[in-house]
C-alpha cells in the first residue's frame, strides 16, 4: 500500500522567507502527484499537478519538483507570506491503482508565516 | 464554472438517523471519490466510481451507500449514522488536470 509521508508536521517562519516542504512515497509506480492547501474550515485547492513524466511544475512563488525513482516531491514557496499560512497536502495517485481516481494523501504540512 | 460542489455544509444527525450527503460536478469527469477527513488520520478513501453506474468501495466503506446515475451526481448516504461518523466530508472529481475537491460537510452524530 502506498504511504505518503510530510515533514514537517509543523512550520513556522518569519515573512519573507523562502521554505521548502517535502512529501516522501513509498511506492514509485506513480501516475501523478497533487500538491493542495487547505485553509481552517474549508475544502482543498489544487495547487499544482505534476505528471510522472515531468520533473517540476510552477505556479507565481511556487515550485514544486518529483523525483519519482527517489520517493520525494518538495514543494519550494519564495517570498513567504502571511496570507500562505494553511496546511499542505501532497497527494499521490498510483499508477496500478484499481480505484478510479483515488489518491494516498500525505497528513499535510502546517505552516503559520509570521509578520 | 462551479467545479465540486457539496450540500449541505453542516449537519448535525442523532445516532440511528440516515442521511444523504449531496455532491455534483460540472466538469464531466468520469471519476468521483468520496473521502472523510479526521484529525491524525488524514484524509482516507470511503467510496469511488469510475462512470455512471459503476461504484465501489474503498477504504472506510462501512456505514455508506453510494450510487452514481449521472456523470454529475455522486450522493453519499449514511445509513444508521454512528457517533464514529462524526468527521468532515469531502468529495472529490478528477480528470486530466487533476483532482477538484468540494468545500466539505462537517457532520456531527451525537
């Protein structure tokens, strides 16, 4: 079974600076990679897709990069803002997974950007 | 272009009532998901479907009925609701650009 692992649990930074979070997957027969931010209360909102075929994607301050054969995917956010505050979900859709689209969620990054 | 969207937002049920949880999406995807969300445990996998017509479980399925008549609609019933249900809902479409989540049901059973 596919486990998806987020460190750290927690992140608390000063504004401005550059941060990094990582997902980690144990199985690498992936068919993408979905990082989300959720804010207290609410839904999910996608935030950038990476098919297994492609290394990064970019989005504005964003960056995410998959390194598929080593398990990992960091998702780079420049600038941080206080507005970036919420919690990241890295969620993995399996290459042979049998369930439609279902994906193995990692149990999110919190991140509280300080002024 | 509304993408996922869940109805209701928030409900509280007595423990034996039933329920259904309302979900629809304009962007005819094939594949629909339902997920419930607990605090530690992350987000796990209750009922997926892959078409109209065509459901089936996935990783918490006890204690829920799906059905999927249209590509647009994938209600989720609860059928005796637990005290153990109590969680928020999310559902979920997904296509060639990835997955969409709707906005969640915070559902509590007391």
């Amino acid at each position: 079974k596919q486990e998806v692992t987020q460190i750290p649990a927690a992140l608390s930074v000063p504004e401005g600076e550059n941060l990094v979070l990582n997902c980690s997957f144990t199985d690498s027969a992936i068919y993408n990679l979905q990082w989300f931010r959720q804010d207290p209360g609410k839904g999910l909102t996608s935030l950038l897709l990476i098919q297994s075929s492609q290394r990064e994607q970019t989005s504005g301050r964003l960056n995410a990069s998959l390194d598929k054969s080593s398990g990992r995917s960091t998702l780079y956010i420049a600038a941080s803002q206080p507005g970036d505050s919420a919690t990241y979900l890295c969620a993995v859709r399996d290459l042979n997974s049998n369930s439609g689209y279902a994906l193995n969620f990692g149990k999110g990054t919190s991140l509280l950007v300080t002024p | 272009n509304a993408g996922v969207t869940q109805t209701p937002k928030f409900q509280v049920l007595k423990t034996g009532q039933s329920m259904t949880l309302q979900c629809a999406q304009d962007m005819n995807h094939e594949y629909m998901s339902w997920y419930r969300q607990d605090p530690g445990m992350g987000l796990r996998l209750i009922h997926y479907s892959v078409g109209a017509g065509i459901t089936d479980q996935g990783e918490v399925p006890n204690g829920y009925n799906v059905s999927r008549s249209t590509t647009e609609d994938f209600p989720l019933r609860l059928l005796s609701a637990a005290p153990s249900q109590t969680s928020v809902y999310f559902c979920a479409s997904g296509g060639f650009g990835g997955a969409f989540f709707g906005q969640g049901t915070r559902l509590t059973v007391v």
